[in-house]
C-alpha cells in the first residue's frame, strides 16, 4: 500500500511539474523578443546618412543624448541615425537600442500630444524595439500604429503590437510596407465600419465622428511612404494629425490644402 501511494506521489509531482514547464515555455513563446543592437539586425540604408551623423554632431553640444548617440553611430543602423537626427522626443529610444536598456525609452503617454484621439507612437517602449516587417516597430510600424490608433478611438481594444501581429499573421505586407488590403480585412475581423473616400471627403467624415487614415508619399512627413491618422479638425478647420513617427508633427495642425499632393489614399473609420 505504502509503495503504491509513494508512486502515485511522483506520478502526481512528475505531471505537476511538466504542467509548471509547459506553461512557461508557452509564456516564453508567446513572450515578444526585443530587438537592440546586439542582435545586429540590419533596418535598411538611408540616403545622404553623413548629414544625420554631422546633424547630431552638432546637437550634441547642447544635448547629451545626441552626444552619445554621435559617439555611439557605428552601432546604430541608418535608419534609427535618422530617427535621432530628426525627432528629438525619440533620442531616449535610440539611446535605449544602443545600452539594450529599453526602459531608457519613453511610452507614448508622455509625450502629452493634445488630440481628440489617443496618441501613439512608434517607438513607444512597449513596442518599439519588437521585430515586425523586416525591421522594428519603431522605424516599420507607422501602418499597425496608425491603425490601432483609430480602432482604440472606436473602443476596440488594440495596441500597434497587436494589430501589428494581425497584420503579419494575415499577410498584409507589400514591399517593406503594410499592404493597404488591410482595410478590407480589418472591416470584415473588427467592429468597425472603414471606407476608402476621397480627399475632398475628409473634413465630412471627421465633422461627423470619424478617424481618417491616410496613406501619404514624400513631402511634409516622409521621405518614402507613411501612414498617420487624422483625429479631427480645430475650430480653424485646420487637420488634426496624430503622426505616430513625429511628435514634433503632432503637435501642429494643418491646412488640407498644403498635404493635398501628399495624400496617396485615405480610409474613413466609423461605428
């Protein structure tokens, strides 16, 4: 009797014990990975990167962070060299990649953006330095970001890491980009209404409650291709932009008619 409970005792510890190990590798698999410089990933080459090298060289006499970044260049990808060059608020970020301490970075609450619809940003430290499209959230994730910023001002729960694993598990990625059929998917998966409208439309839609999201080409915020969201208009009739790559942009508002030539496509979000 005694024999058969002693068994009965490890057979009970044994599964025990591999429920306690099966749960945590689902945990560390499910766990998204971080990625900084150690793991020397490549984010893409940039043009005329000299200039954001001199650029920093130059900020870093009056800010610390642009100093240690322009000492620090030959570990950070051009891209990421851009990002400090260029946006000021994202240097704690890029300093976080360089220490691969992503707690030197800020979240998106902190940058105090005065909009009608949550704020997000790409290099938010919840997300930013995670893998996604070929790169990191920070310099590949403006579609996800954007997106999830619309969704969350309709009452979806969605952060840009979630909708950037949707993104990714259903295929909508073109050419380093998301795919813009992620509009058709995201009106069939979620309980939103989302409307492809012309330019002319935008101010309609917004007066009524809607997000917009624009697909942009080079100009006021980009030098390739990027994707924001406008959160409504001011009393001047002035487009409130939520940029998830600029702070800085974020903070201004803008006439329709100066971005014009800049839209690509814009998709209205409603209930």
């Amino acid at each position: 009797m005694k024999k058969r409970l002693k068994k009965l005792f490890f057979i009970l510890l044994l599964v025990f014990c591999l429920r306690g190990l099966f749960h945590f590798f689902s945990r560390s698999l499910k766990k998204p990975q971080y990625i900084t410089v150690s793991q020397g990933i490549s984010l893409g080459k940039v043009e005329n990167i000299q200039s954001y090298v001199d650029f920093l060289k130059k900020e870093g006499k009056e800010d610390p962070k642009a100093q240690y970044l322009y000492e620090n260049k030959n570990k950070l990808p051009d891209k990421l060299l851009k990002l400090a060059a260029r946006e000021k608020e994202a240097r704690s970020f890029v300093v976080g990649y360089v220490t691969d301490d992503p707690a030197q970075a800020k979240r998106s609450k902190d940058f105090s953006i005065e909009s009608p619809l949550i704020y997000y940003s790409q290099w938010d430290r919840d997300w930013g330095y995670r893998p996604f499209n070929g790169g990191i959230m920070a310099t590949h994730g403006c579609g996800p970001t954007s997106i999830a910023m619309a969704l969350k001002g309709l009452g979806v729960k969605v952060t840009p890491w979630d909708m950037a694993h949707y993104i990714e598990e259903k295929g909508y990625i073109s050419d380093g980009y998301t795919s813009w059929e992620v509009f058709d998917g995201i009106q069939e998966d979620y309980p939103v209404q989302v409307e492809s409208i012309s330019i002319d439309n935008i101010p309609d839609y917004l007066n009524r409650g809607a997000y917009v999201v624009l697909s942009v080409r080079k100009g006021n915020f980009t030098d390739t291709s990027h994707m924001l969201v406008v959160a409504g208009v001011d009393e001047e009739g002035r487009l409130i932009i939520n940029d998830p790559n600029s702070v800085r942009r974020s903070k201004l508002h803008w006439r329709l008619d100066r971005i014009r030539h800049e839209i690509k496509n814009a998709w209205a979000f409603y209930n």
